[in-house]
C-alpha cells in the first residue's frame, strides 16, 4: 500500500466520524486542547519506546517501519483541530458509549468491506484495465488535495509545539509525497536536528533533497544516506539510494552489492511485483558489471527532470506482437509494459501488467502505476518503454521471454508503438 493511499482513505474516514462523533462529543470542547496536548505527549513516549526497542534488537527492521507507520498514521488521526460550539441540551444517553462504539465499528467495517470487496493489489501495481478507467492527472490531482490538506493541518499543530521531532518528519515525508520537495527539505533539516539518529528520516531527507538537485544524489545527499547506513546497515531504502549513486557512476558491481542487501532485507509484506523488479535491477547491474550487453538501449542521453512541480504527465500507446513470434508461447503469458530512465537504475519508474491475449494492447503509464512512491515518472527525464513477454509470470527477463524497445522518449509522450520483435536468448 501506498502512503497516498492510506493518507486519503483515513481522511475520509476521519471525516465521517467526525460527522458523526462530534455532535455527542460537543460538550468536552473546553478540554479539548489538555486532552491533544496528553495524546501528543504519549505518541511522544511510544515513538521513544520503539526507537528503544529497535536499538535493543528487540524488534526485527520489519516489525520496526510497521509499527512506526502505525504510529504516524494516528498521530495523523490525532491532528484535527477542535471546534467550539455552544452547548445544546440533549437527552440522557450515554453519548461516550455510542462514539466508542462508532468510532470502532466504522473504521472495521469498512476494512472488512474493502478486504472483501475492493482490490488491495491495485494500489501498488495496476491491472490492464487501470489506465484506461482512471486518468492519471486527475488521480494526481485528487490524491495532491487531500494531502495537501491533511499536511497544513498537521503544520499547524507543530507549529504550537515545534520540539516534536517525529511530527516534522513526518510533515516533510508528506511533502514529498506530493512533490512539494522545495518546502519539505527545510522541514528535514529541522527534523534532523531534533532526531539526528532516525534512518529512515535520513534516507526520506537525502531523497527530497536528491529530487531538489535535479535527482542527482552526489554531495549532501550521500553524506545523508551513508549516515543512515551507519546507524543501520541494513535500512533498505539507504541501501536502495547508495546502490542508485554507484549505478550512476556506473559502479554496476557496487549497485549490485548494495541492491542485493537491500532485496535480503525487504520485509516480509513487500509486495511481489516490487520485489521482482529489484531482482530485474540486480541481474542487470551484474550484467553491465561483467561486460554483457543489456536489454534497454545504451544510447547517451542526459536524465533531466521534464517535469514542473505539480505537473502530471502521462506516457501512452499500443503494444504489438510481430508476426514471425506470434505462434510462440501461450496466450496465458503476461505481459509486462513498463518505463525505464535512461542511464539511471534499471527498475521501473511505471508499470502495468496484462496478458498475451490483450495484444494489440494499449496502455498508459503514469504516476498511479509507478511501483515506488519515491521514483515516479514525473520525477525523471528520458526514458524507454519495454514491453516483455513472460512465460514464467516474473518480472524478471529469462530467457525465451519475448520483448520489445522503443526510442528513447520524455515523459508526456502519446501513440507511442512498441514491436515485441525478439526473443531473449
């Protein structure tokens, strides 16, 4: 799941029970700001209690960034200024009683529903039909809304108490999220000062400020991330970040190295799409590292930024099969189509999948298919787009996988074709 995702369903669900709650809650108003004060001073003390625990070994890293997400996401929930409003009588019910009950069964019920009913894997690898259900501006457009105003109202809140470190941090992540990394570096350097040892608001800061600088991760950014990785050599996304830097100096052995401690560390719930295109970056890393041809196109040209901020762009098309390849493999063989930054790391910045009997296939790529938040296609320059035949169902190119490459192309392009033309010895 998406931090996106997740900011915008607890806004609407906070929303509802806002609705709902408020009125029987109303007359606890003239203590409302002791009782934030109180919450924020044990969010305080569990973050400090987990840190603890991390550094003790008493928590694994996958156990520590679930239980460490949990927390933000509630000192979110907890972030919505009170409203004053005048004292109506009303009958003697046990108000309490019914805002526990609903501020419970809402948020379970509509958990249930939607393990039921939605498709949980949609949120970070879309199926075929995505694209052309959903325009990729106008997600961007709504998911940078409700962001937008969850992250005001958070400013707010520490603006009145500016020593929370964790609350910062986790400003600044939620600017980055929506591609404001101008306003969310002078957040990071002030998190930083208050909580210097956090890896992972280290690696998040070294991101921001790698997009800021037109994403090159030399100088201040490195520093950050080998700083990170001295308090944990095993963070993934430091390790992720430090394998990007030596791909870019074309240190394929090192990338690879660093991308391989990253994969052994990946919790348990990544998802599998992203885990395969990590692989997929691995193989090639030692390919280009031992001298053996690679599958995009090795032509030169400079990975600049195409994008204004808050700019979404989109790149679409149509897949087709060659003829002389069309009676190999099954009809069941996925199909994967994807954008790759050129002279960058070879994972995806875009993907979709569908399969060999969707050909003629077409297809638009764009920031609500990219399989990791911290690289989307608005954040990169030129790229390619591949489109592989597998037999197995990975990512991952093996051979006999059926693949074609189209020119290099920036972001925004349209009627794009890519020829699946070879098959991959």
């Amino acid at each position: 799941m998406t931090l996106a995702f997740w900011f915008i369903a607890w806004a609407m669900t906070l929303l509802v029970l806002g609705l709902l709650i408020w009125p029987l809650l109303k007359r606890q108003d003239a203590r409302g700001n002791e009782e934030a004060e109180k919450r924020l001073s044990v969010y305080r003390q569990q973050f400090a209690e987990l840190e603890q625990d991390y550094k003790n070994a008493v928590l694994t890293d996958a156990q520590y960034q679930q239980s460490k997400h949990e927390l933000e996401r509630r000192l979110l929930e907890e972030t919505a200024p009170d409203t004053k409003a005048p004292i109506v009588p009303v009958r003697p019910v046990n108000r309490r009683a019914i805002a526990v009950a609903l501020a419970f069964l809402i948020p379970t019920i509509g958990g249930l529903l939607y393990w039921k009913l939605g498709s949980p894997e949609a949120v970070t690898l879309p199926s075929a039909s995505a694209p052309a259900a959903q325009s990729g501006s106008e997600y961007a457009h709504q998911t940078s809304e409700g962001l937008d105003a969850l992250s005001e109202r958070l400013k707010k809140k520490l603006e009145q108490n500016p020593n929370d470190g964790v609350g910062w941090a986790l400003l600044a992540r939620s600017y980055a999220e929506i591609g404001r990394h101008a306003d969310a570096v002078p957040i990071y350097e002030k998190a930083m000062k208050l909580i210097p040892d956090d890896p992972q608001m280290l690696a998040d800061y070294a991101d921001a400020l790698g997009m800021l600088q037109g994403r090159k991760l030399e100088g201040k950014p490195e520093q950050l991330i080998q700083q990170a990785l001295k308090i944990d050599p095993n963070h993934v996304k430091a390790l992720m970040l430090a394998g990007t830097i030596a791909f870019d100096r074309r240190e394929f052995g090192k990338a690879a190295q660093y991308w391989e401690r990253a994969n052994a560390n990946l919790p348990t719930e990544t998802e599998a799409g992203a885990r395969q295109e990590l692989l997929a970056g691995i193989a090639e890393a030692k390919g280009l590292a031992t001298g053996k041809p690679v599958t995009a196109s090795a032509a030169g040209v400079p990975a600049t930024p195409s994008k204004q901020e808050g700019q979404a762009v989109a790149i679409s098309g149509t897949v087709t099969l060659a003829p002389s390849l069309a009676a190999k493999g099954a009809s069941t063989d996925t199909l994967f189509v994807f954008a790759r930054e050129m002279n960058g790391p070879p994972m995806p910045v875009s993907i979709v999948r569908a399969t060999k009997k969707d050909l003629p296939f077409t297809f638009q790529l764009d920031d609500s298919t990219s399989p990791m938040p911290s690289r989307k296609l608005s954040d990169v320059g030129t790229v390619v787009i591949v489109a592989r035949l597998s037999k197995s169902g990975e990512a991952m190119p093996k051979s006999g996988d059926l693949q074609g490459v189209s020119e290099p192309m920036k972001p925004g392009a349209n009627k794009v074709t890519v020829v699946i033309d070879r098959e991959i010895p």
